[in-house]
C-alpha cells in the first residue's frame, strides 16, 4: 500500500534497529483519512473471504480495526489488556509477551461477542514475533469462531511473525511488509 508506505518513509521514527516509532499517524495522534484508507484496503484484500466481526487489540488496532468493521458493515470486538469489573460474562484469556515492553500481560474478549461458528478477521497495528496475533487466534477458537484472516498494518519482515502465522496455517495480509529499519534508513520488501 503505496500510501502506507509514504507515512512511513516520511514519519516514522527509529527507536532502534528492530523498533519502528509511527506516533504521529497511528500509534498516538491518529490520521483518519490514512485510517480510512487502510480499513478499504483490508476491505479489498478480503474481499472474497465471508468475515462476521473483525477482533483487533486495545489501544492502536482500535482505530484501523473501527475503519475496517464501518467499510465492511461489521462490528469490531477488540481484546482487553485490563479486566474492569464490568466485564462480568465469561471470557476467554491468554498471556501474550510483549517484546517492545519485554513483559507479559494477558489479553481478554468476553465470550458474549465472539460466539460459535462466527467468522473472525483479527486486526492488529504491528506484527513483530507474532505473539499478540496468535493470543488473538486462540481466543477466537476458544470462543469456538474461526479464523477469517489476520490483517497487519506494518510487519516488520525482519522477525519471525509472519513466517509462523503462515506456517501456523492462517492468511495473513500486511499492508507494508518493512525488511529492514537499519541506519535508518527503511527497506520493504
Ligand atoms: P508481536 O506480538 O507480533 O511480537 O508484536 C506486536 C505488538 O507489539 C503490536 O501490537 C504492537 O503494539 C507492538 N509492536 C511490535 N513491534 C513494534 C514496533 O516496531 N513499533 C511499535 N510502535 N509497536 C510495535
């Protein structure tokens, strides 16, 4: 995605050689008119998949995953990262490793919104060593879904994610596939 791909080069920023900052348009303050066009093209790149509901992950595949579900009429379900006590139903929890804050925390969906037989596209905004894709696939065949599709926005080529997604079995689209973010400089593949 020849857009995606401009913010990048133009306002990302290096953290270090394997950490990608994209905080003025996805990551802190959102740009909604790149949202847009991100949400039309997962639209257009599961175009010929049946999908129910999209499931994506507090706080930043909030707003790609909203911009995917109003294009494609769905609702969008995203996992908790904190239980409030209002989420009293049953819910299905994974643990997830989080390598850019090197700790675990678990991830929550309550059971009521992703129910038997539903077809789930799971949305995430980075796809690094594929931890928090794969939490998000477990909770969806715990609740008894199936997996429609993952849609990454940036997948940092460079670690091992998206080969075990794909070996895992799932399809898996990102838009901007990044192979390296040495010297700063940006390669995709
Ligand atoms: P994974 O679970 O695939 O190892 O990492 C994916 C999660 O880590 C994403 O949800 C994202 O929040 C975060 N993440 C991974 N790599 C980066 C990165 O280079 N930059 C930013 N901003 N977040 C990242």
């Amino acid at each position: 995605m020849d857009l995606l791909k401009k913010y990048i080069v133009e306002k990302g920023e290096f953290v270090s050689d394997n950490i990608l900052k994209v905080d003025s348009f996805l990551n802190h303050q959102i740009d909604p008119e790149l949202m847009m066009e991100i949400g039309l093209e997962f639209k257009r790149r599961f175009a010929d998949t049946k999908i129910d509901k999209v499931l994506t992950i507090e706080a930043s595949g909030i707003a790609v995953g909203v911009m995917a579900g109003y294009v494609m009429h769905i609702p969008v379900v995203f996992a908790k990262k904190k239980k409030p006590s209002t989420l009293s139903n049953e819910i299905a929890v994974k643990k997830v490793f989080s390598f850019t804050k090197d700790m675990f925390y678990e991830i929550m969906v309550s059971k009521e919104f992703i129910v038997p037989g539903e077809k789930i596209l799971i949305i995430d905004d980075f796809l690094a060593h594929g931890n928090a894709a794969i939490a998000l696939a477990d909770i969806v065949k715990e609740c008894g879904g199936e997996v429609a599709g993952i849609g990454i926005v940036i997948e940092k080529g460079f670690q091992n994610g998206g080969n075990l997604i794909r070996e895992s079995g799932y399809r898996l689209e990102s838009l901007a596939i990044v192979d390296s973010i040495k010297n700063k400089t940006i390669k995709f593949l």
